[in-house]
DNA sequence: TCTTGTTTATATGCTG
DNA sequence: CAGCATATAAACAAGA
C-alpha cells in the first residue's frame, strides 16, 4: 500500500481511489455537495497528477459516482441553473471506510432495496438528510455557539469504532481547510472532549450516524420559502421517510489499526487548501473559486439568518 | 458541441 | 480460488 509523501505527491498517483477523492471533495465544502465540474476542481488542484489525461480519470470518476451507492444526486434548484446535478455522500456511508481512512475501503457501501424503490428513496434519503443537517446547524446556532447540551449523545447511536476516526479520515483530511464559521466555538469544544480536531464536522456532516431522535426535537426549519430544502430539494415532495441503506458487509472497526497508522500525514492535512506541487501556480479552490452554484447555497450563516428570524 | 450521467465490459490486485 | 474493490475503456443518451 502506498504511502503518502513527507510533504507532496508531486506528480505521482495518490494512493487514494476515485471514491475517496471524490468523497474529499465533497465533504471539502460546507453544504457537502458538490457539482461535478466542482469536483474535477478540487482534485486537479491538490492533486497534479490529475492535471493530465483528465478524459481519462474523469471518465473513471463519472463511473464511479453512478456506479457507487455511496453517492446521492442532488438536481438543482430551479432557480440556480446550471450543468449537472450536485453530487453528495449518502448519509450512511460514513464509515465505509476502514477505520475511517481514505487509504483503503473494504465494505462497498451498497443500497438494499428493490430497484424500483432505488432512485426515489435514494433521493428521498438524501433529502431527509440534508434537511436534518440543516436542523443540525440550526439548533447549534440557536444555542448562541457556545454550547450544545445534547450534542455529546450524538456519539451514542453508533458503535464504539465510529467515534474513533483515523487521521485519514474525511474529517480530519479536510477539517483542516475547511472550519464552519457558526460552529467554531463548538468544534473547539468537541476537539477537546474528542482528541481528534474538529470531530464535531462529522456529526454535522453525518446526523444519520448518530443519536437522530434527538435531532426530531429540535426547531424545524421552515419550509414556507418556496418548499425548497436548503439544499436545493422540493421538501415537500421529498421527505417522505426513506429506508436505511446498509453497507453490504458490515465489519466492526477496531482500534487494531490505530497501530498501523502511517507515519506521515498528507501535506495537505497540514497546509490550506492549495495545490500539492511547488511549481504549480495557486489555483482557485473549491473554497476560494467565486460564486460557485453550491456556495450561493445555504451556509451555516445562511442558516443563523433563518433562526434569528 | 461539449458536459454530464449511465451502463457494460474487462482487467488487476487484494482478501478471506 | 472465488469474490470483491477498483481502474479503465467505451458506447450511448440527455441536456445546456
């Protein structure tokens, strides 16, 4: 298994697979969705090895984002026009990855439905998560920030292993480029309780995986503007319950593999947001690039505006 | 026309 | 060795 370099890949193939780019990529932003075009972006700046043969790896990585369930399409909002639809993690393959860590995966996160029910539930999941991310955020800011009583139940849902993730692990993979502006002050809270930094993006980015009945009882978000979801999704249309996708082989994790860690970190876990190579210019990120269709989406302020009013 | 998305096929490497 | 995960190629359709 390849490891990754002291300090860059340079031009050399990541030792990540098509799907742990691509679930960088999304969990990278704030909405945790991302059009494709936008995900060809992230990866080609950090990565420079994906600056070449682009048909190629992209023709793989389009593959890959239908092939796998682990991916959900979002379409567009109507108002916000634009090529393709917003790609995201499916709510529940969140620890697809073994021990949390990009480097490898060994349950392919798989739907267990008829295929009739496949398409809507898959969107219908997905829209119920998002909705219940949005009440997430909500409740934390309408908690003025500082301090969020229930959210320590939010590691009970789950087994053991999902509070531990590996350093390579999205969260701590992008939570370095990537703070929540309203959730500061609490990330910094989690951070110390968690002895990962940032460990609270998880929760917020996976609410499915975590206590969500505490989640129901929280302030709703109001649908009343336009019936669409803050993710861009007919509420009403979509959040009709879904069924719970399972991984296809669920193995417990352990904190076995906590010894096998490698030894260096990813430049990138350490460094903003910027391409890998020296020699290559500072390109805009999926952060920095401008108005981006996700970015005029709803962001945690977006939200606080929401609960103020 | 180009981008996006789906599907099928094949090959390779790893794991149990 | 079978099965799985992944990579790659390619054909095709739909939409901006």
């Amino acid at each position: 298994m390849p490891r990754p370099g002291r300090n860059t890949y340079s031009d050399q193939k990541p030792p990540y697979s098509y799907i742990s780019l691509t679930a960088m990529a999304i969990q990278s932003c704030s909405e945790k969705m991302l059009p494709l075009s936008e995900i060809y972006k992230f990866i080609m700046d950090r990565f420079p090895y994906y600056r070449e043969n682009t048909q190629r790896w992209q023709n793989s990585l389009r593959h890959n984002l239908s092939f796998n369930d682990c991916f959900i399409k979002i379409p567009r909002r109507p108002d916000q026009p634009g090529k393709g639809s917003f790609w995201a993690l499916h709510p529940s393959c969140g620890d697809m990855f073994e021990n949390g860590s990009f480097l490898r995966r060994r349950k392919r996160f798989k739907l267990l439905m008829s295929a009739e029910h496949l398409a809507q539930s898959k969107q219908s999941d997905a829209a119920h998560y998002l909705q219940q991310q949005a009440k997430l955020r909500l409740s934390a800011l309408a908690a003025s920030g500082t301090h969020l009583p229930q959210m320590s139940s939010y590691n009970l849902g789950v087994s053991q292993s999902s509070t531990f993730k590996h350093p390579f692990a999205i969260e701590n993979i992008i939570a370095r480029e990537y703070k929540v502006p309203g959730s500061l002050a609490f990330s910094t809270m989690q951070s110390m309780s968690a002895g990962y930094p940032l460990h609270n993006q998880l929760t917020t980015a996976w609410p499915h995986m975590y206590n969500t009945s505490m989640i129901d009882t929280v302030a709703p978000i109001s649908m009343a503007s336009g019936d669409y979801s803050a993710y861009g999704m007919p509420l009403k249309s979509l959040c009709h319950g879904g069924q719970i996708p399972l991984p296809i082989k669920p193995t417990p994790t352990s904190m076995a593999g906590f010894s096998a860690l490698p030894p260096h970190i990813p430049a990138f876990l350490s460094n903003s947001p910027q391409s890998l190579s020296p020699t290559s210019p500072q390109t805009a990120t999926s952060q920095s690039s401008p108005a981006t269709p996700s970015e005029t989406l709803t962001s945690p302020s977006t939200l606080q505006s929401v609960a103020v009013h």
